[in-house]
C-alpha cells in the first residue's frame, strides 16, 4: 500500500469518526466572552482596591519629628 493511500484512508476514518461524534462541546466563542468577561471584572476590581489603597494611605497624616 503506498503512502499516500494509506494517508487517504486515515483522514477518510478520521473524518467519518469526527463526523459521526455529535456531542463535541460548546463553541469556542462563549467561552471567549465568559474569560474577557471575567478579566475585565478582574481588572475594575483591581481598579477600585488599588484607588481605594491610594487614598487611604494618602489620608495617614505624616510623621513630625518633635522638638
């Protein structure tokens, strides 16, 4: 059997299993929106802690010295 028969074969037996599997999962795209969904609530969350860190250390009154 040459080569490319036999390569003829395997795709032709690959193609019919894939085509014969129904259940093959969900789309890749709902699963994209749910992650840019989920990065972008973890960078507002961010946002926010790190606005909230700024001001309350800039509330802290400063070190004086006394005299």
């Amino acid at each position: 059997m040459s080569i490319l028969s036999y390569l003829h074969v395997v795709m032709t037996t690959r193609l019919a299993e894939l085509r014969r599997d129904g259940e093959r999962g969900d789309s890749p795209v709902p699963t994209a929106v749910i992650i840019f969904g989920l990065v972008f609530v973890a960078i507002t969350v961010t946002g926010l802690a790190l606005s909230k860190a700024n001001d309350w250390m800039t509330n802290i009154p400063t070190h004086v010295n006394p005299k």
